[in-house]
C-alpha cells in the first residue's frame, strides 16, 4: 500500500495550497474521491499531457496510477472507477 499511500500524500499536500481538509483512507467518501481523481489522471489527455510527455514518462506515470488503483481497489472494492 505505499503507493497509495504515497500518492494520497501527493494529493493531501496540493489541497494543503488551497485550504482544503486533507483526504483519509478511512472515509469512504475520501477513498471515492481519490478514486476520481486517479480515473482523472489516467484519461489519455491527462496521463500525456495533452501529448507533451515523452513516452517514458507517460509509461512510468501510468504505472504507478494502476498500482495506486489496484491498492485502492484492495483496500475498499466499493470503489467504483470510471474509464
């Protein structure tokens, strides 16, 4: 679970910069709001930077979001991901 972890402190630090109450892994509301929000980054427009990322990048970005969501998915399977 690091990478989740790991990837929800990524996140809890950007809310930091616009006030917004930190995310937890115990609420269920958080855990589906993280969820978006890796759904979001995996959309081809968001993981490639509309094209500007070099293809290494973009695979070690994809990457590391599927083991977020997959750690995600293990630790609640509610979650529901949009594609």
């Amino acid at each position: 679970m690091r990478a989740l972890q790991e990837y929800l402190e990524q996140r809890n630090q950007i809310r930091s910069l616009f006030k917004s109450r930190p995310l937890s892994l115990d609420s269920a509301q958080d855990r589906q709001r993280l969820a978006d929000d890796i759904s979001c980054a995996l959309s081809p427009e968001n993981l490639t930077c509309d094209g500007e990322l070099p293809r290494s990048v973009i695979q070690k970005k994809y990457q590391m979001l599927t083991r977020v969501r997959q750690q995600l998915e293990r630790l609640d399977p509610a979650v529901a991901f949009y594609e």
